[in-house]
C-alpha cells in the first residue's frame, strides 16, 4: 500500500529578500486525497497571516521518494 508525504518550497519575502526552504511533511497520508486536504489546510493557514509567504508542494507517494534515495 503506498503511502503519502507533502513536500515541497515555502518561501517568505518579496524580490531581492526573498528566502525560500525545503520542506517535508512528518506525517504520513494514506491517501492522496487526504494529503491534499492536508496541505489546503497549511497553505489557507500560513497564507492568511502573511501575504509574501508562498507555499509550492505537492503529494508524493512514498515509492517515489525511496527510489530517490
């Protein structure tokens, strides 16, 4: 049974003084669709006290991500 993580890029700032990290989720989704609730959830969350704060991720099923390591 495959499992989900959300990874991807969150970024704070504007232009020059933009600073942007890696991110990974600890928590482990049985589903695509619940990761992507999930992550609706944070972005909603971290968007709504930030505006220069933008979040890019995606769902990746743990069978991708162990052929990467």
């Amino acid at each position: 049974m495959l499992k989900f993580f959300l990874v991807g890029w969150a970024c704070i700032g504007l232009g020059y003084d933009q600073k942007c990290v890696r991110v990974g989720s600890e928590v482990i989704f049985d589903t695509y669709e619940e990761c992507n609730e999930y992550y609706k959830l944070v972005a909603t969350e971290l968007t709504s006290r930030d505006e220069t704060i933008k979040l890019q991720f995606t769902c990746a099923s743990s069978g991708v991500l162990e052929d990467l390591l």
